[in-house]
C-alpha cells in the first residue's frame, strides 16, 4: 500500500544503502551514460528501467554571469539554468522521477495542488504515463501553466484563492482514492529534484561551489541539493564541505525567513490575505518541511533572505539585457539576493556562487517586463534615431535602458 508520510506526519525520505551504490558504480562509470537525469540511477528509487517516465530530461547548463557579475561585484557568478527542461521549469526532474515511481507502484491515479509549474509538469509526465491526473491552482497562477495542464489532459481546477486552499480541494480527491503527490507528501518528487545538486556537482568537475542561492516555496529544491550533496560526500566521490545554502524569498511571502531570523526550528505559516509576489512558484505561505530547510541553511552557514517584487523584475531585465539570460521571477529573485548580500559583505567578491534559475522567463506573461515598441505603418520608415550609435554603448533601445 504507498505511503505518503510517516505515521508522525512528517515527509518520509529515501535512503540508499551507500556502500551498496560506492560497489557497484563509479564517477567515471557515470560519465559514459546518457546525458540525462537518469544516469544517477543508482541514487534514484525507480528500481525497474521499464518504469522510467521520460520526456527528454536533459541535463541543463551551468552558465557565466559574466557581465551582471561584474556589475555587482562579483565575477564568479554563475547559474544552473532550468528552462532547457520539459515544461520549462526545473518541476519536470521531480515529476519524471515522481511519475516513474508511481507507475512502478501501480498507482493509476494523482492529485497535486500546484502554483504552476509542478502541475504542468506532472500533467505531461501523467498523460505520457498513461496515469490520470487531477490539479488545482489558484486562479492567478500563470495562465501557461493552465494551457499545459489542459493540453496534457488533466482535470484541471482554479481556485479563487492560494495554494493552501488548493491543497484543501486535493484532500477531497484524495478521500476518493486519489494518489496525494503534494510537495514532499510523497517521497520521490525530492529524489528528481536532488539530481539539480547531482548534476551541478559534476559538472563542476566533482567539486561544489561555495554557495548555492535558490528561490525557496516548498523548498524541495533546496532540501533535495542538500541531500544529494550529503549523499555525495558519503559516498567519497566529493570531499570537502557543504556549500552555503541561501533560501530566497519575496518580500511579500517569507515565512522561511522570518524563521531563520528568528532561530525559530519551524515556521508560522504566513497569512494567506498578506501572501504576494511576481514570483508565484515562491508564494507559499507554509511548507511541510520548514524544519528541514531550516536545518539544511543552519548546518551549512547558509542564510535566508526576503526580497521585493520592484527589484526581481528589475534585475530580471538587468540580466537579460547584460547577459541574454531571461530568468523567470523565482530565479531572478535569486540575482536580488546576491545582489544584496555582496552589498552587505556576507559574500566575498572572489566566491564562486550559483544562482538556480528554476524555469523559463517565457511561462510568465504577466511578470514581463513589456516594452512598448514603436508602432510602424506599412509605408513608414524607420525613424533616423533608429540606426545610430546609442550613446554609452549597447542600450535597449526605446523606452528602457540597461540599467546601471
Ligand atoms: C519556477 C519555480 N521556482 C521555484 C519554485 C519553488 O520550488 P520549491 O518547492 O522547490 O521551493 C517553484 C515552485 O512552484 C517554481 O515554479
């Protein structure tokens, strides 16, 4: 019979046996296989190859901030960029190895309350699956994530209010039998997020950057980095210490925060009429495991840091124009973050730190920095201005400018 959670209420973890995993595979075995999140599979819980869901979950690059780095003072910024990913976000390695586990479980059925991007991503994997799939999100979750869900063929429900009210539409589902697949109320979604801290690990040559920043709602992505990097070094493959962990949130939601500065070991959920954000895969007023984030930040030196809605898409477009990369909200909260860390000293100017840039720009029309452009009629020219020398150099042309 699957279990969501332990009889105390708590999210259940995978564990491997390690020694078992050190025998019977290598580094260098790892190197030889597909590029994609399947050549951890020793470290993921889908025992059966013939079970693997997948789309396609290709390993994404890790990119120089060349030029944003520079402007903020630190050149060593670099980013994991999750767009390239199915669905476009960094939700498709949990819903790969999520979707995977469950048919190998022969769960035939799942609900999920989602802000977006983890419902797209679970409706695709579900209709390639063949396993029927039931979401509800709030009514102003981006409208794309919809289209996906609908597009995949699952039951798909808004609800006017937050995530937390979807979860409480899920629990009817799951009453009527419905495999509950919740943030960490299953234990595999974190085993497919973990690969993001697998798989940067190596592409760093088998070492860990100082830091890691990431935009925290549930926080599975950062309990999953933490635990793969743990699984890592037990297993010999890294040695070292455990990078700082940086939890970002906005503003407008941070309940992990409001922990950390605290020394609180759990969070009070964060009142669902004051929750705001652009981010919207950020806004989550109360996680499941609040206590392993906050462990995970405290046991590596991390820290947690709350940043607003003005400055995400500030230096969304910031990045984008500087560095051509376009970073959905949540990630570009993370360039706020490091931004004002550098400023306040808490990171050095000569550390390597890696921002996760979660999902594609593409999936948020609302948060869009939307230029106007110069309308032109058929018969016009384009105006003289048009193709001369910006002043100062490269500029966006138009209304906007790079900012400084
Ligand atoms: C783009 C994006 N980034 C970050 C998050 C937060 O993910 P986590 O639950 O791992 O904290 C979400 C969740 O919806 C998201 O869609």
């Amino acid at each position: 019979m699957p279990q969501n959670l332990c009889t105390c209420g708590s999210p259940l973890l995978v564990r491997y046996d390690l020694e078992q995993v050190a025998a019977g595979a290598s580094r260098s075995d790892l190197a030889r296989r597909p590029p994609d999140l399947w050549r951890y599979r020793e470290l993921l819980p889908v025992l059966d190859p013939a079970n693997v869901v997948g789309l396609g979950e290709t390993m994404t690059p890790i990119l120089a901030l060349p030029e944003y780095g520079r402007r903020i003072g630190l050149p060593g910024l670099i980013t994991k960029d999750e767009s390239a990913l199915p669905t476009g976000s960094f939700k498709a390695r949990g819903a790969a190895v999520g979707v995977s586990k469950a048919r190998e479980l022969g769960i035939d059925r799942i609900a999920l309350p989602t802000n977006g991007n983890a419902g797209a991503a679970w409706a695709t994997y579900a209709a390639r699956a063949r396993i029927e799939c039931l979401v509800v999100m709030p009514e102003d979750a981006p409208k794309l994530t919809r289209m996906e869900c609908a597009l995949a063929g699952a039951r798909l429900f808004t609800v006017d209010g937050r995530i937390a009210d979807a979860g409480r539409m899920v629990r009817q589902a799951v009453d009527k039998g419905w495999f509950d697949v919740s943030t960490l109320k299953e234990p595999y979604r974190i085993e497919g997020k973990k690969t993001m801290g697998l798989e940067l690990v190596e592409q760093l040559g088998w070492r860990v950057p100082e830091v890691i920043v990431y935009p925290t709602g549930g926080g599975v992505g950062l309990i999953g980095i933490h635990k793969a990097i743990g699984e890592l070094l037990a297993l010999g493959w890294i040695t070292g210490k455990m990078p700082r962990l940086v939890a970002v949130q906005a503003q407008g939601c941070a309940p992990i925060v409001k922990a950390f500065e605290s020394g609180a070991e759990t969070a009070e959920p964060w009142p669902p009429e004051q929750a705001h954000t652009i981010a919207f895969g950020i806004n989550v007023g109360s996680a499941l495991g609040d206590f392993l984030i906050l462990r995970a930040l405290r046991e590596s030196g991390g820290t947690a840091i709350a940043v607003p809605d003005a400055q995400i898409a500030a230096e969304q477009a910031r990045c984008a124009a500087v560095d051509g990369v376009l970073m959905c909200p949540e990630g570009a909260a993370t360039l706020v973050a490091v931004l004002r860390l550098r400023e306040q000293g808490w990171l050095a100017g000569d550390e390597e730190v890696l921002v996760l840039n979660t999902g594609s720009a593409l999936k948020y029309e609302s948060a869009a920095v939307v230029a106007e452009p110069l309308r032109l009629r058929q018969d016009e020219r384009l105006p003289p201005s048009a193709t001369e020398p910006a002043p100062g150099g490269r500029t966006r042309w138009g209304t906007t400018e790079v900012p400084g």
